[in-house]
C-alpha cells in the first residue's frame, strides 16, 4: 500500500445542528483520481473545504504524505502542497492568460539599478508557454484577457493554473469543485483529458461532480456521500451504474453499514 496522498480520518463537521460530515475516512493515492459524488447537500464541497483548509472539522485528522497537519487557512494547506479550484475560478478578468497562469507568483525583473521592480512579462509568457504545453493544454494566446475567453477556457486556465502551483512541490494534491459543470461537450472533454494528464504527471486529484460519464471517463474510484455519511467506496472499474445512482439517492444500502454499539 503506498502512503496516501492526502488522508482523513474521522471527520466532522458542524454548521450550528446540522452534520454535514458524519464520521468520514477518506484517502487519495498520488496519481489517483477520485470522484466524489453524492445528491445537493450531501457534504461533498464541505468535504472539499476541510481538505482546502478553508474549514476546520469539529473532530478529525488530516494526513498528507501520512504526516499529521491541522489547517487554520488555505494558506496552510496550500503550503502543504494542496490547491482547490473554486467553481467561482477567481481568476482576474482583465488581464491576459499569462498574468492569472502566474498570480501571486509574478516573475520580476530586475531593474535598473538592480532593484526588483519590473514584472517581467516576457519571461511569463515563455514560460508559462512552457508549463501549457507540458500539460498537453492549448488554449487561447497567452496575451487574450480572461474575459475575453469562453467559460470553458477560463476553466482550462483556472485548472492549469492550479496544475502549475501543485507541480513545484513533490506529489501536489488538487482539489475541484465541479469543474465541468458549465461546460460543453468539447470543453469537458478537454478538461477531462487535463484533468487525466496531470494525474499522470502523480497529482492526486479529488473531483467534486454530479455527472457520471466524466467519473467514469477519468475516476479512478468513486467516493460517495448521502447526507453527510460515506455509503460508498469503491473502484470505478467496476462500478454498477445503478448501483451508484441507488447510494447517490440512498434507496441503496451503505457499503458501511453502522455497527450499533449500545
Ligand atoms: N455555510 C453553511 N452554513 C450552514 N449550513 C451549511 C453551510 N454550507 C453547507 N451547509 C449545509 O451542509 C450540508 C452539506 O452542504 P454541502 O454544500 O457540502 O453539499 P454538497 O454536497 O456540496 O451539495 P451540492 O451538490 O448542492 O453542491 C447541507 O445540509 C447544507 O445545507
Ligand atoms: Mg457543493
């Protein structure tokens, strides 16, 4: 068994009386595509959240690289190497690809006296040029505004983005909330075969999604969630389609069923 990318054990999760995550164990091997799935409100973008760090479970252990972390902010788990793609992409409209490939992390140059002054525009478009094309992802030239590219390639640039920041550190873990959810036949394709190739590359990547035919295009294996407890756990491969549609609507038993203790 390799060590889990990311690991949780235990978790819970209160909003004031309501459980929106009951107890659930859950892990993502590098280079493992899970998708996470279950009906509105079943816990996945909570779930997502106490991954990204944007939430703290009420009781619970995270694990990355089977070392033990507590996340106070995003901040923390992105230092630990995860990166959650927001459905919202919070990516800046009037600048072009190049500049949101790179926010945060603008290359400088150096100015005339030798001071750090300049973004340097130049290097950014060769080399996020560079990081485009080792993801296999084209899109359109890299000087085009985001706002003026189709919902389905500011995905691409959203997605990519992320890719890029998860790959300077050592087996990257990546976190989408819905990726496809707005998008064509041709755009979810493309962002199907990304979302494939950068798990090649050892990304650990966990895929929030109500549609079926991408988890069983790209998943590896399937997580499901009804009102806030896993019910199932199991590889894509051999996944019965009813079975799952039955565990997403809870007219089929859990996988897990609840031992009474008493
Ligand atoms: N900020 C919040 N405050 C209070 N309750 C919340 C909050 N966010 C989510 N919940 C509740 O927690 C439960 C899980 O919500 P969550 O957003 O995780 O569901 P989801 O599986 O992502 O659903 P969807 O498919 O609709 O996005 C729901 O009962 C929801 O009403
Ligand atoms: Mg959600």
């Amino acid at each position: 068994m390799p060590t889990p990318a990311l690991e949780l054990s235990g978790i819970e999760m209160h909003y004031g009386f309501v459980r929106a995550l009951d107890d659930i164990d859950f892990h993502v091997d590098p280079g493992e595509v899970v998708a996470l799935l279950g009906d509105n409100g079943a816990g996945k973008s909570t779930l997502l959240k106490v991954m990204s760090g944007a939430h703290k479970p009420s009781h619970g252990v995270i694990r990355v690289r089977g070392e033990e972390h507590s996340f106070h902010a995003p901040s923390d788990a992105a230092g630990a190497g995860i990166q959650m793609v927001y459905q919202d992409l919070s990516l800046v409209e009037p600048q072009d690809i190049a500049i949101n490939l790179n926010l945060g992390q603008e290359t400088l140059r150096k100015g005339p006296l030798g001071w750090l002054g300049f973004v340097d525009r130049k290097e950014m478009r060769r080399s996020s040029e560079r990081e485009l094309d080792r993801l296999g992802v084209r899109t359109a030239p890299m000087t085009r505004p985001v706002e003026m590219l189709s919902g389905g390639q500011r995905q691409v640039v959203a997605l990519a983005r992320s890719a890029i920041r998860v790959n300077g550190e050592s087996q990257g873990i990546l976190l989408l909330d819905e990726p496809t959810a707005a998008l064509g036949y041709e755009q979810t394709k493309n962002v199907e075969g990304l979302i494939r190739r950068m798990a090649d590359q050892g990304i650990a990547i966990v895929v929030v999604t109500h549609d079926l035919p991408l988890c069983y295009e790209v998943a590896d294996r399937l997580v499901i969630l009804n009102r806030g407890k896993k019910v199932a756990d199991l590889p894509a491969a051999t996944a019965d389609r009813d079975h799952v549609v039955g565990w997403i609507t809870g007219s089929r038993e859990s996988m897990f069923p609840t031992t009474v203790t008493s």
